[in-house]
C-alpha cells in the first residue's frame, strides 16, 4: 500500500471508528455507545453520578420501578416518553435490543 492509500484509510478510520465500534461490539457495549450518544445529556447512564438534569432519572435506578426487559418493544416503536422535555426517537429494533442489555447490566440491586 502506498501513502496516500494509507492516508486514506486512516482518514477513514478516524470519521468511521465510532460507527464501526457500533457495529462490531457487543450488543451491550453498543447499547452504552447509544445512550451516551443519545441519553447522557439528561441522564446519569453508567453505575454512579447524578443525571445532568434533576428532573432525569438515574438508567442505573429504572429497574426500581420499571420492568427494564418491557422498554426494548417501546424503545423500537417511539413510544417512550418519559416526559414533556424528553425528545421521541425510534430505535431499530437491533438498536433497542442493545440499550436494554446495556441497561440490564448497570441496574442497582
């Protein structure tokens, strides 16, 4: 390989990496991936800290009161609305499957 074909797939490497980490890992590292992405904003989404917004619960207390494994049908339909702030998105269901793992291995006991 030359230098420019090199420099190329650094170059491509470094726009694609998180997009190919996403699609290569584990379907719990890419559910964590999402939430930081999508999530982290508002929420505290690992196993300590506060969520940046009062008003957001901690990912790592919803099994507290919620049945975690019942989020991944509503997380792949849009129907998830925790509240009026808290934007609508649709997940694939691949997407879904994976924050739900990925939420199923911070919960609290």
């Amino acid at each position: 390989m030359n230098r420019f074909g090199l420099a190329v797939l650094v170059a491509a490497a470094l726009v694609c990496g998180d997009r190919l980490a996403l699609a290569q890992g584990s379907a719990q590292s890419r559910g964590e991936a999402l939430v930081s992405q999508h999530c982290a904003m508002c929420h505290a989404i690992g196993r300590g800290g506060n969520s940046p917004n009062a008003m957001a619960r901690s990912f790592r207390t919803l099994g507290r009161t919620y049945p975690i494994e019942t989020l991944e049908q509503q997380l792949s339909n849009g129907s998830l609305l925790g509240h009026p702030m808290m934007p609508s998105f649709t997940l694939t269901p691949r997407d879904a499957r994976a924050i739900v793992r990925y939420l199923q291995s911070i919960q609290e006991q």
